[in-house]
C-alpha cells in the first residue's frame, strides 16, 4: 500500500520553489532492509517555462548527489540507469525511487561517505538547482 506524505515548504531561496513540486510517496518495503524499511517514491516536476539546471537532490540536509547520479528505471529490459543530467526540462517529471530494486539509496550519500537509513521517512527533501534551492518538511 501506498501512502502519500504531506510536504511542508520550509525554505526557498530563489524562485524554485514556485518552479518546481515535489511530490512523495511511501509504502512498507520488507526487501529492502528490516522491519520498518520503507520504500520511497520522490516525484519532481518541472512547472515552469524554463529548464531548471545544475541540480542537486538533498535528504535531510546530509546526503546528496547530483540529479545526474540518480536512478530511474528505464523499463522492464534496460532497467533502472542514472538520469544522466543535473536539470529538468519545462513541464518534465521525474520519479526517483528508493526501495530493494535500486542504488538510490548508496548514491545520495553525506560527505564523509555515509548514507542514511532504509527505515522511516526522511525528515526533509531538499533540491537547489543553479542559485536557487528549496527544502521540505515531511515530518518525519
């Protein structure tokens, strides 16, 4: 079962708040780590004219990778592969999942090379792009 998880606008600086929403989902994933492990869909979605460019995707202000890095999953016989570039065309969507089928996990990592926790939800989502950057609150 999927659960949608209300974000709260906590930051913004610059204009990507406005251009860019950010939508989460979660569910049970047993595969992926022990109980309590959960599985997570993070949606971004281009809403404006331009290409937001020279992304980072950040949780909880700790760990973060270049958009670039991430993985999607490219159908049943490529599979997941990275995005493949650090910016989101107008009007483009994009869901990065982290759960037992991928690497998400292991390439959002903090700079002393740690990566954060298979279990719960992450307290905050974070994306800056150029000089603009943006942070949501999940709650949890």
């Amino acid at each position: 079962m999927k659960d949608t998880v209300s974000l709260r606008l906590e930051e913004n600086t610059g204009q990507l708040a406005q251009d860019l929403s950010v939508k989460l989902n979660s569910w049970n994933d047993k595969f992926f780590g022990p109980e309590g492990a959960v599985g997570l869909a993070i949606t971004l979605r281009n809403e404006s004219s331009r290409a937001l460019a020279g992304c980072t995707f950040r949780l909880d202000e700790r760990f973060e990778a270049p958009l670039s890095d991430l993985e999607v999953f490219r159908g049943f016989f490529d599979g997941n592969k990275p995005w493949g570039r650090a910016s989101l065309d107008p009007g483009e969507t994009v869901t990065f999942k982290f759960h037992h089928d991928n690497n998400n996990q292991l390439i959002v990592r903090a700079s002393d090379g740690g990566f954060g926790s298979a279990i719960g939800i992450p307290g905050k989502i974070g994306v800056q792009c150029g000089q603009s950057s943006a942070t949501w609150s999940t709650g949890g």
